[in-house]
C-alpha cells in the first residue's frame, strides 16, 4: 500500500510541475501588462459608450426643443381660432382644428 500512495504523490509532484511549466510558457502577458491591456480596452469600451450616451441626450434635446415649437404653435392657432369675447359663439371657434376633419364628414 506504501508503494501505490508514493507512486500517487510522484504523479501529484510530476504534474504540479509539468502544469506549472505549461501555465508560465502559455501565459499571455505578465500580470502588469494584462492589467494595462485590460484597463486600456475598458477605458475604449467606456469612451464608446460615453459618445453614445452625448449622441442620443443631443437627438433628444433636438426632438424636445420640436416638439416644444409644435406644441407652442398649435396653443398659437388654437388660442387663435378661440371666442374674444368669451360668449362661446364664433366662426374661428367652429372651425376644425388642423388635421382633424371637418363636422359631418
């Protein structure tokens, strides 16, 4: 039994080292050099992202400031088409109101 756990640790030994050998010839980069690799592709990555994020908050500011112009002008045309008076009876105040379609239609 003495001669099957030797011949274990032998083979535990042997290839604790051979596994070694192999790990420091197929490593890609020192420790160093791995993390500088990997900070450099995160920081590409995160300069990516960034533009993005500044390209899409600049069509959002664009599609908010039209939106804001057609919402003033249409309160424009509606306030226009509204009675002066206040009496509730007017001509501008029967008409349709744009792309909606006339009364009857």
């Amino acid at each position: 039994m003495s001669d099957s756990r030797g011949d274990f640790l032998t083979g535990l030994l042997v290839g604790g080292v051979i596994g070694l050998a192999v790990g420091v010839l197929f490593a890609p980069a020192p420790g160093e050099e791995t993390r500088e690799s990997i900070r450099s592709r995160t920081g590409g990555a995160v300069g990516r992202v960034r533009a993005s994020a500044d390209d899409m908050g600049d069509r959002m500011r664009e599609g908010i400031g039209r939106a804001r112009d057609g919402a003033s002008q249409l309160a424009s045309e509606v306030r226009s088409r509204l009675p002066l008076g206040g009496n509730g009876s007017s001509e501008a105040a029967d008409a349709p109101l744009p792309g909606s379609e006339p009364a009857g239609s």
